[in-house]
C-alpha cells in the first residue's frame, strides 16, 4: 500500500508538471512561429508584386534596341558628314 | 479499490487529458503554419516565374547599350581623335578621363587637354559666326570673341528680317521612306530590259 502511494504521488507530483511543461513548451514554439509565417508570406506576396513590373523590361528591350538603332543612324551620318580627326 | 489506487489513477487521468488538451493545441498551431507557408511558396512560386526571363533581358539590354557605347566612342576617336575625345569626355564630366574610354585602354594614359578651358576650333568658328555659341571666347584669358550676354546683333546680321514672312504658310517638309504616308506606285519598267522598237522599213 505504501508502495502505491509512492508512486501516485511520484505521476501526480513530479511526472504530471514535467508533462505539462514540456507540452507547454512545444505549444509555444509553434505559436510563436505562426506570425512569422505570416509575415513571411505577407513579404513574399509584396515582392511578388513589386516584381509585376517585370513584364516592362521587354519594353525597356524593345526601346533600347530602337534607340542604339537610331544611334547608329545617327552615327553614320555623322561619320559621312563630319571629316575624320588628323592623324597624328 | 483503496484511496491511493484512486489517487493513482486520477493523476494518469490528468496527464492524459494534458496530453489530449496539447497536443491538439500543437496540432491546430500546425495546421495554420501550414497554411501560412502553402501562401508564401505560392507567392515565391510566382516570384521565381517573373524574374526568370529578367537575366536575359537584362543581359541583352545591356549587350545593345555596349554596343551604342563602343559606336560612339569609335566614331568620338574616328573624328575628334583620341586625344581630343578624352578631353571632351573630361570636359563634360570632370575626372572621367582617368577612367578613359572602356573600348581604347590606351585612353587612360593619354593627357588630355582641358577642352573646357581651351575652346575647340568648332567651337571658335562658330563664335565667330555670331551663332548661339555658348562659350565666346579664344582662351581663358583673351577677351571674348563676342559678347555672350548681347551677342544677338551678329545672328540678326544673318536674318535681319526675322522669320521668313509667310513661314508658317509654307509646306512642311515632305515625310519619306518606306512608312510615309505618300507612297507611290512603283513603275514596272524599272529594271527591265529596255523596249526595242521595230525596225524602220526603208
């Protein structure tokens, strides 16, 4: 009988708070990272935006390549119109 | 049953309920990191599906301004001379000529000459002229070639009448090559064998 007693007093007094704790523990941790996946996902979906003006670099492309095209035009006209540098 | 059997029990009874109580807590906390990473893969999937064409954009972005770079930067040499070209680069932006010009690395040891001090010949010519020039002067301690604050007189030299009268009536100059708005038929001779006529019967 005394036995018994022991041992309830042992799961009752020692192995019951140990749980609890470490339960405790786990259930923080995990709440604790719940607004960090949130914030996580709230930057990823901010960047995804900012990246929608992507889709203008081909504009930017298309532009660049129209204006070294002028440029060129430009150039050799100025190559035929303008007399070479004497050489030195 | 004795009253510590009970005891027993009651304390196993608690920590199972702990347990339940918990790790159901822990599993709910789960299910909404979950969901919170199903929202950032799904924006990070996106992310990646955006920015994948932008290295090679950018690269022939980039490619076309090297281009430009290196045109202009020949045809600078080609007719200012390399001399010359690194001083009007350095006269422009102050200090570029230790840099140079990317396509001559021998840019970086030539002196170049204060261009922004010492006037080209174009650019006296053109002060003679009595144009807009925008530095009058024969050097930085002459006196200026003409008066920069009232040097209009010598351009109404040139146009003493001012505009053209009747300017704005004129025809505007015709707009030409293949997307003008005036095209015309091509003739079909053009090209072709030229016609031979018979023959005179004498």
């Amino acid at each position: 009988m005394t036995g018994l007693w022991i041992g309830a007093a042992i799961v009752g007094l020692v192995v019951l708070p140990i749980v609890v704790v470490l339960l405790k523990g786990v259930l923080d941790a995990a709440k604790s990272i719940v607004p960090a996946v949130d914030s996580i996902a709230a930057t990823a979906e901010a960047g995804s935006k900012d990246l929608d003006a992507a889709a203008l670099l081909l504009t930017t492309q298309e532009q660049v390549k129209q204006t070294i095209a002028g440029v060129a035009a430009y150039g050799g006209s100025l190559d035929v119109i303008l007399d070479d540098a004497d050489p030195a | 049953m004795s009253a510590a059997a009970a005891v027993f029990i009651l304390a196993v009874v608690l920590i199972v309920l702990a347990l339940v109580y918990f790790l159901v807590s822990t599993i709910l906390e789960l299910r909404k990191i979950v969901a919170g990473l199903d929202r950032t893969i799904e924006h990070v999937g996106g992310i990646v599906e955006k920015s994948a064409p932008v290295n090679d954009v950018v690269n022939t972005i980039n490619e076309h301004l090297d281009a430009g770079v290196a045109a202009l930067e020949g045809l600078l040499v080609k007719k200012a001379g390399l001399r010359d070209a690194v001083g009007l680069v350095d006269g422009l932006y102050p200090g570029a000529a230790a840099d140079g010009l990317r396509e001559f690395p021998e840019s970086t040891s030539v002196t170049a000459p204060r261009i922004g001090e010492v006037y080209t010949r174009g650019t006296l010519t053109l002060a003679r002229l009595g144009r807009e020039a925008p530095i009058a002067a024969a050097s930085p301690r002459g006196p200026a070639i003409r008066d920069a604050l009232y040097g209009s007189a010598a351009s109404r030299k040139l146009y003493p009448a001012g505009r053209e009268q009747g300017a704005a009536a004129l025809p505007a100059s015709p707009v030409i090559g293949a997307d003008s708005p005036e095209q015309y038929e091509r003739r079909d001779d053009i090209g072709q064998p030229r016609k031979r006529f018979p023959a005179k019967q004498s």
